[in-house]
C-alpha cells in the first residue's frame, strides 16, 4: 500500500510539471518581451533607474522594473499591445518613449539615453513602428489589425491574407468557405504551402491555443473575426523552441483585448442591382 502511495506522488508531481510547462509553452507563444539599456549622455549605465511599462491604451501599468548596475533591464512574457516607456532616475530628466509596439514572439529592444537635469521635466519620443529585428534568426513576418480588416478580402476570412507571406504558394479558391464542403463542391481545406512544405504540416493557433483540426490537418477549426484580429505572426523557419511542432508554418492569430474606451465595428456586403444570386442567396458580382 505504501510503494502504491508514493507512486502516485510520483504520478501526480510528474503530471504537475507537465502542465506547468505546457502554461509557459503557451505563454511564450502570444507575448513578446521588451529589453533595453539606460544610459546617460556620456554612454555610461544608469543603475537604479525605474522603468515603468504602461498599456498605450487602457492606460494601466503592466510591468514596473529597475535597471541593473550595467543600466540594463529585461520584461519579459509581455502582451502584443502598444506601450508608453517611462524612465526614471535621480538627476535626470523623465524621458518617456510613447507607442512602442510589441509584436508576437518579439524581443524589441528600447534603448534610453538619459538627460541631466530635474525630474520634473520630460523628454517625450514617439516611438518607430518599424524595428529591425537582430536578435532572431527565424524567419518571419507580422500581418498587423489594420491590414487585416482594410486589405480586400471576398468573405472576410483573414487567412487569405498568408499568401502575402515570402515563400508561401497555395491554389486557394477566391472564396475560403468555414464547415463541410459547400454545395458547390468547394472544399474548406487551407492548400496552403509554405517554403514549399507539405500544406498538411502548417500550424495554425488562436491566442496560443492550437486550433487545427488534427485530422487531415487541412482545415481550421476556429476563425475570429477580422474585426476582432489585433494581429497574426506567420513563422517560415528556423523555428523558436516553442513553435517547432511542424516543419510547415506557424501561424499564430493574437485576438484584441480592449482598450480604455468604448469601440464599435459596422460592416455590410454591398452588391449592386446588376448581380445575380448565388449559393444561398448570396450576390456575386458578374
């Protein structure tokens, strides 16, 4: 009876940690990280210096942090959002980079260069949309929420828009239909093929949760709304340890998740009076 006890401990410690790991697999996959060096103007680190991390939108502070003796500073497992840098330090001025944009699976770096002088006054940078990144080798690219509901797509459905990837080839119908095949006998499944990989060995995920239906590993089981899209990340090759489940994409969809103020989206499929009805009543243009 006891060795039965103490392999159930065994059993119940071992399926813990496999759980824990699995929640910070998934965190990994929707955040991104924020790093960088405070410096003042003879390029030497500040150390002590407070750096607060503010959501650009909802206002809240997310992530305070302090800098190394090397002026350094680290914040990882960060939401894809925009954020308002604010530095801090005794006899230096406030220096506050705004709207910096952190992308899904990002480490974007912030470098602040401190200027003497009384706290009470502030340096205010609007921050570069567009960064390099250096510290990667994967091959990537971001599809970010404006392209993807002000780019043409025939019904809405935003993984049309991973054709415009490097690398990516595909024999799509110009509709993406949701469901079984339709009447009209066009399938659901995703023939899309990246790096010239099999279209069965993609990816495809929604805020970290793997929404590909196992199957034939062709087709999606969930898709959000454009409107409701803050971004999607499709991942080509050399995979980070978090994403290489497949040797084909990783496409990774971050939903929005609010801001400070009320939003509403409206949206209507127009057809002028010369189109015929289509598959379920629907118009298509002629």
């Amino acid at each position: 009876m006891r060795h039965q006890l103490q392999f159930l401990r065994v059993v119940f410690v071992a399926i813990a940690i496999f759980f824990g790991l699995t929640g910070i697999a998934a965190a990994q996959e929707i955040t991104g990280s924020i790093v960088g060096t405070v410096k003042d103007s003879n390029g030497a680190g500040v150390a002590g210096a407070t750096v607060t991390i503010t959501n650009s939108d909802t206002k809240l502070v997310v992530r305070t942090v302090t800098t190394n003796d090397a002026g350094e500073f680290s914040a990882p497992l960060m939401p894809v959002a925009f954020y308002d840098i604010t530095v801090e330090a005794a006899s230096f001025k406030k220096h506050v980079d705004e709207r910096v944009q952190l992308n899904v699976n990002q480490r974007r770096t912030v470098d602040v260069t401190l200027q003497a002088g009384n706290i009470s006054e502030t340096v205010t940078v609007t921050s570069e949309l567009l960064q390099v990144d250096t510290q990667s080798a994967t091959a990537s690219n971001v599809i970010n929420g404006d392209q993807v509901v002000q780019l043409s797509l025939n019904n809405r459905n935003w993984a049309q828009l991973i054709l415009l990837s490097p690398g990516v080839s595909s024999n799509l119908q110009d509709q993406i239909y949701v469901g079984t095949t339709n009447p009209n006998g066009v399938s659901n499944a995703l023939q899309i093929a990246v790096n010239g990989v099999r279209p069965n060995s993609n990816t495809y995920t929604v805020d970290g949760a793997d929404t590909t239906d196992r199957g034939a590993n062709l087709t999606v089981q969930t898709y959000p709304s454009v409107d409701a899209i803050r971004e999607f990340s499709l991942l080509r090759s050399l995979y980070p340890a978090e994403s290489g489940r497949s040797s084909g994409g990783q496409v990774n969809v971050i939903t929005k998740s609010g801001t400070s103020q009320f939003h509403g989206d409206l949206y209507e499929f127009w057809r002028n009076d010369r189109c015929r009805c289509k598959w379920k009543g629907e118009a298509s243009s002629l």
